[in-house]
C-alpha cells in the first residue's frame, strides 16, 4: 500500500505540470486558474485534517509561504510555456539543493562527500543549462530558488511547529496563498473572470492537494532516504517523457545528458 501512496504522489505531481501545459495551449486565464485552484486545495487539506490547533507564529508563517506558494506556480506556469515540462520539473526539483544548504548554514549540519558532489553536478546543470557556460535562464533560476525555498519552509515547519497538524498547515498555506492570488487577480491586474477558468483551477487544485497528501502517507511508511530519490526522479523521468509524447517538447542530447546528472543529483542528496 506504501509503494501504491508513492506512485499516486508521483502521479498527481506530474499531472499539476501536465494540466499547466494544456490549460496554456487552450488559452485559459493563468492567474485566474491558478487562484481558483487554491478554493479546492485549501479545503481539501482543512477537510482531511486530523486536528485544527494552531501555535503562536504559526499564522505569519504559512501567511509569508502562502505568497512564495502562489509566485511559485506563477513562475511554473509562465516555465512551462516558455521552457517546456522537461526543463521546468528538472530544475524544480533540483530546488532541493536550497534546503540542503540551509541546513548546512543555518541548522548546523555536515555535508558528506556525496552531499557535495550532488551539490556541485546541480550547479553544473544550473550553469550550462542554456548551452553557454554561465548564461542562466533567468525563469529556470528564479523558478529553482522559489521552489527551494517552498521546500526549505516545510523543513522549517517540521523543525519547529512539531505539534501542527500536516494537513491543517497545507490548509493555512493554501488559503494564505488563495487570498494573495485573488487579490492580486482582482485589484492589481483586474482580471476578467470567466467560468471556464474557474473550474479549470478547481480541477487543478485536486492533485495539486493529493500530491502532498499522498507524499506525506507515503513517509508514514517508508523512509525518506528511500522516498524521496524515487519520487523525484520518477518526478523528472516521467515528465519528460510526457512532454515528448503529448506535446513534441524535444530535448537536445546536452539536456538529456543534464537530466541524467540531475537525477544522479537527486539521489546523492537525498540517500
């Protein structure tokens, strides 16, 4: 059943990027879709949460990644149009790169030897993306430090919200980033709503939510060192190959090469 819950997260992460790339082709509203999706998130997550206590700090918190959630899919979504589902996932889940740092500057741990050089083959594909040493596609980077730091809150989270409910924090993450796409949709950029994009983003929103609540049942029962090389490197695979077969994104040999690396990448640091 672990390995079933493994495969659903997968599943519904690539399907996120999947259901971008064709609401992009057909046209729909970005943000609209977008902010709708958090209505369905959002409630899901309060929804299957086991409890609702709160700690003191907690709602700044989830308030100010609330924000980094909704200019992360933002960022996602404008990637994937430009860039292609095989370069937007790669580079997203090379994010992890951010936490791991962090945790070596701000929580103290030691790097291994595996650790570094897993490190050192993501800033090689960082910076030979684009073909020229040191010519870095503003979008991928700021797409890898946004998840990054969406990755390096959920640590943070762990570390010192121990008592908060998971899911009861993905609803005040959710709703925080509801409120920041809506108003920024509708005062800001005055955007006009239509029912279609509605309903995309509430289609969206559903593996949106079920890829963190299968990751999270999946780490009840097998360990992260195993769950994370499998899902993030099924993440890259199995995007890749979809954007290929349903929307002919082709990758060079170089890319392919740097996928590969990234992978390699992926699994230094997280075995």
């Amino acid at each position: 059943m672990a390995y079933l819950f493994l495969c659903l997260a997968l599943v519904n992460s690539v399907g996120i990027a999947l259901l971008l790339r064709v609401f992009e082709n057909q046209g729909k509203n970005r943000l609209v879709v977008i902010a709708a999706n958090y209505i369905t998130a959002g409630s899901l997550a309060y929804l299957f949460a086991a409890n609702t206590r709160t700690a003191s700090g907690i709602s700044g918190f989830a308030v100010f990644i609330g924000l980094c959630f909704f200019l992360a899919f933002i960022v996602f979504g404008q990637s994937i149009k430009q860039k292609g589902i095989g370069s937007s996932v790669t580079f997203g889940r090379l994010s992890l790169a951010i936490p791991v740092l962090l945790s070596i500057i701000l929580w103290g741990e030691k790097p291994s030897v595996i650790d570094i050089v897993g490190l050192g083959f993501i800033f090689l594909i960082i910076l030979c993306w684009e073909g020229k040493p040191g010519k870095i596609s503003p979008l991928l980077l700021t797409l890898f430090i946004l998840f990054g730091i969406n990755d390096a809150a959920m640590k943070f989270f762990k570390l010192h919200f121990p008592s908060i409910d998971d899911s009861f924090f993905l609803a005040l993450v959710f709703f925080s980033a509801m409120a920041w796409s809506w108003g920024y949709t509708l005062v800001i950029s005055r955007q006009r709503i239509k029912r279609g994009d509605v309903l995309a983003g509430l289609c969206l929103g559903i593996p949106n939510y079920l890829c963190s609540y299968f990751l999270l049942k999946t780490l009840e029962k097998i360990p992260a060192y195993t769950v994370f090389p499998l899902i993030n490197t099924g993440i890259i695979l199995v995007s890749a190959l979809m954007g290929y077969l349903l929307f002919q994104e082709k990758l060079d040999r170089k890319r392919l090469l740097f996928i590969f690396l990234g992978i390699v990448a992926v699994i230094l640091l997280t075995i």
